[in-house]
C-alpha cells in the first residue's frame, strides 16, 4: 500500500472515531487510528485514553483483527472498537487499566443499541457444504465477561481468540431464530433456501423503549415468494429468557404496493416513540417516504 493511501485510511479512522457516550464515566478517547495492513487483514491501532478524575493519559497500541474503524466508545474500564475486518466485521475489546485486548470476534452487521449490549449476525462462509445459510442474531453484554458471552466453553480456551478459533465467530446469545434462542445453539445452518432467514440489508436494528430490540428479517427462497417482516425481541427477562413475536408490515397502509406484494423495501429502521418503529421506504416505490408501525 502506498503512503498516501496508508496516510488516508489512517485519517479516516481517526475521522470516524465517535464523540464517547456520557455513560463512559471516568475514561474518555481523545484519539483513536487504525494503520491497516497492506494485505487487508489486520491494523496496528493506536489510541489515547483520558483518565477525565486523575488527568492522566493512558497510550494503548497493538494489531487488531480490523482494517477499518467505524465506531469506538468507553465502556466501564472497557475500550469497544466496531469496524472492518477485510469482509465481514468485527467487535474489538481492550481492557484499558491493562492495556490488553481481551475478546475480539468476527460478525456480520453489529450495533450497539443500549449502554451494555452490542447486536449482530453470526459469521458464515457463503457457501457451506450440506446447506444453506441462515441468519442467526445474537447479543454480546459489555457487563459480563468474555466467557460468559460464550455459551461453548471449551477445555482450555483461550481468549482473546486466534482467527481461526470457533470461539471467534461462536460468540454471544442468540435471540434469533426461535429455535436458536430456546436450543442455546450456534447453529446458522438451514435445510435448504426456502427455510434460511435473512436479517442484513434491511435496516439494522434499533432498541425500542427499554426492552424491546427490532428488525426486519426476510424468508422463502426467491422473488415473488420472498417476503419480509418486522421481529421484536422481548428482552426484559435477560438475554437467556427472551421471547420473539413477529408482526406483519401493513403495507396496505401504503399509498402503491411496489414491485412486490409481500416484500417491502425497508432502507432504514428509527425507534418513533416507545412502542412503535418507523421504517423508511423509497419514497418513489411507495409514494410516502415512511411508514409508522406499533410493535405492541
């Protein structure tokens, strides 16, 4: 990679460094930039933390498996890093008193949608033998540890995992699908397309009121079949006694149906009060630009 370009990236990770949430209490980042490697795997990282009570500054640095950064905030004593990882994405996460990486993994799609809780797909190579594969969603909890964001906890694991360690992509609670959610299961395999789910692409997720997290998934295997709809995620009882209702988009509320009657095209989910989401739909498709739906 040449320097201007190396010059670029690391600007533009220093650009995309996010202002730290109040609820970051004594830490605060005041810079953050990520060197990418030429092949596009991994980035040296660099960054300094303000202890906001001591006025001290802490440097942290070292190679993370990110080649760009899209999001860093403070949580507790924890620096959280979400960007690129050459393909899919990964959550980085640094123990700022001892300056160590300790978990990281790889995932599809992930936000951070309260204080403690970071939502994602599951990663999966594209083309698995003997199946199809489905999106399964999952949640990591900034508040427990990285082992108990694991429900496989295997003899001697070590973490932060190495690349190809199933604990990298093995990771948090799932949600989504029902049967992944009740069975406690990693599981993303499907029997074939008509019964894989889809979940990216389709306006990411959003945390209604306190509790409630939602997005649009999507099923059957081709157009016209293919259709979409809302899933709201009851998350009050803890991540381990979740419950999942699945409400219908009334695209009869819409001014024209667009190409497809049971598939809506959703760009963007917003939370629109406590108990209801708005999705933004293509204004030329559908004659409006949004659509107002209650998830009680």
């Amino acid at each position: 990679m040449s320097t201007r370009l190396v010059i670029m990236a690391l600007f533009a990770s220093i650009l995309r460094c996010q202002t730290v949430p109040s609820s970051a209490g004594r830490w605060q980042v005041e810079t953050l930039a990520l060197k990418p490697d030429s092949g596009g795997q991994r980035g040296e990282l660099t960054a300094t933390i303000l202890n906001q009570l001591s006025g001290q500054r802490t440097e942290l640095s070292g190679r993370v498996p990110l080649d760009r950064v899209d999001e860093s905030f403070v949580n507790h004593d924890k620096l959280v890093i979400i960007g690129e990882a050459h393909k899919p994405q990964a959550v980085v996460i640094i123990d700022i008193p001892r300056h160590q990486v300790i978990d990281s993994f790889f995932c599809y799609g992930p936000k951070r949608i309260s204080e403690n809780l970071i939502a994602f797909v599951e990663f999966y190579f594209p083309h698995v033998a003997g199946g199809e594969p489905t999106d399964v969603v999952l949640i990591y909890d900034l508040s427990k540890s990285p082992v108990e964001n694991r429900l496989e906890k295997a003899p001697g694991m070590s973490l932060p995992p190495s690349d190809l360690d199933p604990a990298a992509v093995h990771v948090g609670i799932p949600v989504f699908p029902d049967w992944n959610a009740s069975n406690k299961s990693y599981n993303n395999i499907a029997t074939g397309p008509a019964n894989a789910r889809s979940v990216l692409g389709q306006g990411g997720f959003v945390l209604v009121g306190t509790n409630t997290l939602v997005f649009v998934a999507s099923e059957g295997e081709a157009f016209p079949d293919k259709h979409n709809y809302l899933v709201a995620v009851d998350l009050s009882n803890g991540l381990s006694r979740t419950t999942v209702r699945q409400i219908v988009i009334p695209a009869y509320r819409l001014p024209r149906m667009g190409r497809f009657p049971n598939f809506t095209v959703i760009t963007k989910l917003e939370a629109a009060s406590p108990t209801s989401v708005r999705l933004r739909v293509p204004e030329g498709d559908y004659g409006v630009g949004s659509l107002n739906v209650d998830i009680q």
